[in-house]
C-alpha cells in the first residue's frame, strides 16, 4: 500500500522550519520490523484475559473468584508477563497487588525476581510503601533469595522520587534490618545510583563522602559517581581518588568521563580521552561514539557528528538506533531537517527500526511550527508502523489538540493510551481535562476521569474540582457521586 508523503509546512512557517518530508521506506520498513518476535497467540491470550480481569475487578473477592474460575494456568512466565503489562498500561496497583498474592499463595509456588521487583515498582509510583515493606517480608519468610541489589534499586528509586534524601538513606538502613546477611558494596551502589538519578549528583556525592568508610567502593562505584557530572572538576577529583584506590578505569569508566567532557563542551578533552583508551588497549565502544556525536552537536557541529558515524566503521565499531538519534536531533537542533531525514533513511536501510525518540524528534519540530495537520499524520503512521508513543511524545499531541481545540483528536489519544496503554495518564490528563472543562464536554470529561480513576490513578486536585463544578452545572449528581466513591479506593480528603 502506498504512503502519501508528508504536507509542506504551512507558508508562515516556511520561513522558520525547513520542510520536512518522512520517507516511504522509513514508514514501510518499520511496518515490517514491528511483527518480529511475537508471542505465540495462546499465551498472549491468557495474558490479555488476566490483565482485563484485574482492571474489571472492583469488588473485594472478585478477582479472585475469576481468576480461580478461568482455568488459567498461571505460569510464572504469565505472571511476569501481566505484571509488566500493568506496569507499562499504569494499570490499578491495589489488584495487582491482590493477583501477585492469590498467585503466590498457591502450594509449593514461588515467585519470580523480576515479578517481586515489578510489583515492588508498581507500588512505589503509586506511594503505596506501606504494601512495598509488607510484600518485601513476605517475600524474606518464603524465599529470601528474591531481594536482590535491584530490588533495593527498585525501592529506593520510587522513595528517592517522592520523598527527600533523608527519607531514601532511612529506607537503604531499613533493608539493612530486613536483610543484614548480604548487604555489601553492592547495595551501596543501588543506593547512590538511585541517588544520582533522582536527586542530583550532589546528594550522591555527600552521601558517599558520608557512607564510603562503611563500605568497600568498587569499580562499580565510581562509573555510577562518574556519570551525570556536569563539571568536569568534579569528575576529575573522583576519577583521581578512583586511581589512588589501584582501580583500573573501564570502558564504562572512560565513557562516563567523556559524557561529561561533552556535556561541559570540552570536545578536545573528550578527543584526548579517546586516544588514550586506544592507548591502554580499551576499545572504545557505541557509547563512546553516540557521545561524541552528542557533544559536536552542543557546539553547532552536526556535519562533523555525522561523520562520527562514518569513522565508528572504520574502526569495526556499528551505529545503533540511539547512535542514529543523536545525529538526526543535532540536524533538527540545526533546523536542518532534510539532512535529518536522510539519516533516517540510512537507518532503516541497515535495518534499524526508528524508535519513539526518534519521532519526537520531528514532532518537536512540528510543535514549534504549530502544525496541527502533519503531527496527526506522523502520529498516525507511527502507531500503524507499531512503533508504540512515550510520554514524551503524547505531551507534544495534547498541547497541539489544546491550542487547536482539538476534542476528537485529543480524545483519540486517550483511547489509544487507554487500550494500548502508553504515556503517563497523571501529565496527559491534566492537559486534556482543561480542555474539555474549557469546551464544556462534560459527557467527555466524565468518561476519561472514570477511565483513569478506575486504572488506580488519582486526578490532581485541579481538574477534578473543575469537572465537579461541571458536573454540578449540569445537573449530573448521582454521577458526581459515583465518581467520588470509587475515587476513595485512594484513601485522601476528596477535595471540596
């Protein structure tokens, strides 16, 4: 079938974003690439059918009685899979938690680490920590070897995000007292990687400085303390203290380093780096290079990061999607979006699949040109090349449906997010319920907050206090009371 070729941008904004144009055989080929390594249909089945049971169910007891009545064998490869589903589609996590302990009360059945970790993580982003230390000693009576550093990674990346520093290094003692027999270096470095990724890579450094006696630091320890740095004085001080321990840097190391030789556009730093990997025998890698192409692209260079991509060749070294990625954004920082375009095409050609990053790329481009038109239509094809949107991605949609009054667009994304669950439902909703309180859809306004609310996510208090003043306008009460009863599975003050 043939794919109509992108509109020309409108003419006033011609002048500021070059014309932009998506390839046939970009489109055509990701359609292709997006049917690989399906699950075999019976199996994809049964985890459909459980992941309906658990956002269907909302009587205490329900659950349970259809998941004992559907003659589902419930395998721990079909757990894992309903928990992940959960996850990615932010389904409700209070029966999720019900379906993890039906399965895990079964005779002589244990579950999975990656199950525990999961619903361990559903929990947290849902604040519910009180279950997070319930199911955690569970699981330390029935199979101690299931908390692992990861899990404790885990845990403590959804504290560090909703809590303060003192709160998160509370929670590292307190796996301490639950699993004092194994904890070593290694939790010590989920500790300051979570630290370094949800706080800032001061608080990292200060718990470090403050814990480092306590523990023995590794290799590990000091790639985690290397990345994320902008001032390349910082890292120095580690990657010396790092050398007088006698650790030899890795490639992790000298990447981390690098990155932040990049970030702080220090490019000729970054070069010497390069060369002196190559001198100590560690070849640099993917990452190294993605890096450099970053970094060329920071200080307006994108035509040399693209030849970046021809010289990882010749050292036996193959671009990847991300490497591709960070060619193409130097092109559309630069406004030059044929070039980014072309490299596309190469991609695909060498059988890449373009990825969500990738297309946010463009419709960054077509959000600042207010293109309502050509952002639907790579929307469109986007979903049909089975590329599935990010948050990111929905944020630039609902902007666009909300400056255009786009109801029935808008209300199209929700349903795609809904059924095919992608996106934050907490940032979209908050765009798209103004909008329909805007317009006055009420009918609209209803459905969506009842969609989200029965998933297990809470409205802010904003928009649920203007839709209730719709709702009341419109005479809807037995509604509005509805509504505000399955909101109290949340356990706070409804607001008035």
């Amino acid at each position: 079938m043939m794919v109509k070729k992108l509109k020309p941008l409108s003419s006033q904004c011609a002048s500021r974003v070059p014309n932009l144009r998506l390839s046939k055989s970009f489109l055509h080929s990701v359609a292709i690439h997006s049917s690989d390594a399906k699950l075999p249909a019976g199996e994809d089945d049964d985890a459909e059918t459980v992941y309906r049971m658990i956002n269907g169910s909302n009587l205490q007891g329900e659950l349970k009685e259809s998941l004992s009545s559907s003659g589902i064998h419930l395998s721990k490869d079909l757990i894992e899979r309903v928990l992940k589903r959960v996850r990615f589609s932010h389904g409700n996590p209070l029966q999720a938690l019900e379906f993890y302990r039906y399965a895990g009360a079964r005779r002589g059945f244990y579950h999975s680490a990656f199950s525990l970790d999961t619903m361990l993580y559903i929990l947290g982003r849902n604040r519910k920590f009180d279950q997070i230390w319930e199911i955690l000693i569970e699981a330390k009576r029935k199979d101690r070897s299931l908390i692992s550093p990861r899990t404790i990674q885990v845990v403590l990346g959804r504290v560090a995000k909703l809590c303060s520093v003192r709160q998160t290094v509370e929670s590292f003692w307190k796996f301490k007292r639950l699993v004092p027999d194994f904890f070593d270096t290694a939790c010590f470095n989920a500790l300051l990687r979570t630290l370094c990724q949800e706080k800032s890579m001061t608080d990292a450094r200060n718990v470090y400085h403050t814990l480092k006696h306590q523990f023995q630091p590794d290799l590990q320890t000091f790639n985690i303390l290397l990345s994320g740095w902008r001032s390349s004085e910082e890292a120095e001080a580690f990657f010396e203290e790092m050398k007088e321990k006698g650790l030899k840097p890795d490639v992790v190391t000298y990447n981390s380093l690098i990155d932040v030789y990049c970030k702080d556009r220090e490019m000729e730093k970054a070069y010497k780096l390069v060369d002196k990997m190559r001198e100590e025998d560690e070849t640099p890698d993917v990452i190294t290079y993605t890096t450099i192409i970053g970094g060329l692209g920071l200080i307006g260079q994108p035509d040399k990061a693209r030849e970046v991509l021809k010289e990882m060749k010749e050292y036996g070294c193959y671009p990847d999607v991300p490497a591709y990625n960070a060619a193409i954004r130097n092109y559309c920082i630069a406004r030059r979006l044929g070039d980014a375009e072309m490299l596309v095409d190469e991609m695909v050609k060498k059988g890449l699949s373009p990825n969500a990053t990738t297309y946010n790329l463009f419709f960054r481009v077509l959000s600042l040109a207010n293109d309502l038109g050509r952002s639907w239509e790579l929307y469109e094809r986007m979903l049909g090349n089975g590329c599935l949107p990010n948050t990111q991605s929905c944020m630039f949609l609902i902007k666009m449906f909300k400056r255009h009054e786009k109801v029935d667009m808008a209300m199209r994304l929700w349903e795609d997010m809904v059924v095919k669950g992608f996106g934050s439902y907490s940032l979209v909703s908050d765009v798209l319920l103004d909008l329909l309180c805007d317009l006055a859809k009420v009918d609209e306004a209803e459905k969506c907050l009842l969609e989200m609310v029965e998933k297990g996510h809470r409205p802010s208090n904003v928009s649920f206090k203007r839709i209730k003043l719709l709702m009341e306008l419109a005479n809807k009460h037995e509604e509005l009371n509805n509504l505000k009863q399955k909101m109290a599975v949340f356990g706070t003050e409804i607001p008035r």
